[in-house]
C-alpha cells in the first residue's frame, strides 16, 4: 500500500523518490536512482527544445529511423541524451528505443533494470512548436543480473512493468509516472533546475466529452469506430486532437476524455507502438483509474511478440474506452 501521509505539493522529485521509496521495504535506491535519471535527461532536452529554433535543430537530419520516417535532429539529439543518461547513471543494463532496431546494451551488466522508451514521439510537431513527448516504461530484468540483457528482458508483457511516465515539454514541462502506487505528477521550475510535486495520486474523469483521433482516417475506420464518432457528435462532445500522444493523453487524463489510433487498411496494427507506447501509457491509465484497450484485450494483457511491433490503442475514462468497446 502507498504510504498513508500524502506528500505536499511542492516537494521536489529528489524528496518524493526518496519519501516514497518506502513503499518498497526491500528497496536498495536503484529504482529511485533511475527514475532520477530519467528525470535529468528530462531537463536537458528540456533545455535543446527550447532552443530548437535558434541551433537550428529542427528539420530533417537526413537520416531515417528504423521506422523509416526522417528523423528529426531533436529526435536524434533526444535518443542519445537519454542513452547517455542512462549509460552514466548506472541503473540501467539495456535500453530498446523508437530511434534504433536493435536492443541497446548500456556496458552496465551489473544492473537490475532495463528501460523501453520513445524519446521525443510527436517530433513531426517539433518545427512547428507544438507539445512534444518522451514516454518510458522500466522492467526488472529476468536474465541473471552480470550477464548482457536480452529480448527476453523487454518481452515480459505490460503488467510486468515496474514503472512507467512521461514528460511532456508544453506551456510547462512535466514529467507524470507510476510505480504502480497511484500516478504522480511534477511540474519543472526552469529557474532553479527543479521538478517539483504539482499533482498527487492523479484520478481521471471516468466519463469524459472530448474525443482525440485523427478524423481524417475515418472513411478507413473499422463500423464500430465511426458510429462510435457519430454519437459523439450527437453528444456534442469536444473533438480535440493534437496529433502529439503524449500532449492528447495528458489533456485527456485531466480533464477526462478518449483517445483512440483504430487499425486501418494501411495500418491494420494501428500506428503506435507497443512496448514504448501503448503499455507505459496503460499503466498510467489504469493507475488513474483509465481503461485501454486494443479493441478486443486490455493493453497491458497483449502478450508481445515484437521490439517495436504496433496495436491500436482505445485509452482514456473508463466509461467512454467501455463504450467504444461494445461497438466494435
Ligand atoms: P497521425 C506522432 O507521430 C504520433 O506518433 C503520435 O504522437 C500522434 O498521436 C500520432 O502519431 C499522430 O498520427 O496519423 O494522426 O498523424
């Protein structure tokens, strides 16, 4: 169970880690010590975001990534800064990322953990200054801690997530997580180069009446989907729709709503990924009281097959994500 006394707003990351680091008796700080790397190299793509304009970062860097889509600069410059921070910071023995193909081995066989994340999704939204995200989920490794990890570290299923989060560089940068005791979120104070406790044990709205999808995809969209949209409209909900995931899902979690990436003739997995995507997201969705699922299972009972394999994703208030479900 979480610890009884709620933490004040206004602590600082660093505090709250370590404040809430009892929830684990057995724990020895190596969780902690990752989730503060993580939240450093936070704060440093924080700091080339918003200087993309002026060290001209944003536009193509000529390269592809393993999706084959151009990969941004900030893309780039994001993936190694969160490499490096993790390789520096010890706690983590392999990293599987939306930028490479192949599992990353950090050279730290001693470590318990191994990270699966998206280091700056939305980047299409980079050159025109739209909210951009990281999304990372964390797993206990299951191979012999001093050996080099393997698949079979990054393929042991969403529930098996030990902890999962965002940050999300907006109006503010926030980094939102789990550990599986209720959802946190800090809100970084540039000034003084801090994150501090904004949002205690985030709930969501279990009805909601914003809807995020791409309605462009709707002549493609299973029946179910579009009648589902039809009502919506009936309803007058708010169609809201970012085209950046973290920033939709944020907004949504707040305020209560529903986004969903339905499979397509040309995306018949749907678009986003699995691993580094969809889980972390569902973990926090069901810790704030959420529901996501692919249509047909929950997100975080999809047995995984693949490093960077795809599913559509229905995520958000729980009334709304049940609703959708019936029609499919
Ligand atoms: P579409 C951005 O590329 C992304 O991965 C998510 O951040 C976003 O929700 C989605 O794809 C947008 O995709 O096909 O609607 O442009």
């Amino acid at each position: 169970t979480s610890n009884t006394y709620a933490l004040p707003v206004g602590v600082t990351l660093d505090r709250y880690i370590m404040r809430r680091q009892s929830d684990f008796p057995f724990a020895s700080g190596e969780l902690s010590q990752l989730l503060r790397d993580i939240a450093l190299a936070g704060k440093i793509i924080n700091k080339e975001i918003n200087r993309a304009g002026l060290i001209d970062v944003t536009g193509d860097y000529g390269s592809s990534n393993v999706q084959g889509e151009s990969q941004q600069k900030l893309d780039v410059i994001a993936n190694i800064r969160f490499i490096r921070a993790l390789k520096n910071g010890g706690e983590c023995c392999a990293i599987i990322s939306e930028e490479d193909e192949e599992i990353i081995y950090t050279g730290n066989d001693q470590a318990k953990y191994v990270v699966a994340m998206d280091p700056l999704d939305g980047s299409s939204n980079i050159d025109v200054n739209v909210s951009i995200g990281t999304i990372f989920a964390i797993y206990r490794r299951v191979t012999p801690v001093g050996s080099r990890a393997t698949l079979d570290d990054f393929m042991q299923g969403g529930r098996k997530q030990v902890a999962a989060g965002y940050i999300l560089y907006g109006s503010s940068t926030m980094l939102v997580y789990t550990t599986g005791h209720g959802v946190s979120g800090f809100t970084y104070d540039h000034s003084l180069g801090e994150f501090f406790l904004s949002h205690t044990d985030m709930r969501s709205p279990v009805k909601g009446s914003i809807y995020s999808c791409n309605e462009g995809n709707y002549t493609d969209y299973p029946a179910g989907v579009q009648a589902y949209i039809e009502r919506c409209k009936e309803r007058r909900y708010s169609a809201r729709y970012i085209g950046s995931l973290v920033a939709d899902f944020h907004r949504n979690l707040l305020k209560g709503g529903i986004y969903f990436y339905p499979p397509t003739p040309k995306a018949p997995k749907g678009k986003l990924r699995l691993l580094y995507e969809c889980y972390p997201l569902a973990m926090i969705a069901e810790q704030a009281g959420c529901r996501a699922s692919d249509g047909y299972q929950d997100i975080l009972d999809i047995e995984p097959a693949g490093l960077h394999q795809r599913s559509p994703i229905y995520i958000g208030a729980k009334d709304m994500v049940d609703e959708m479900i019936n029609r499919l």
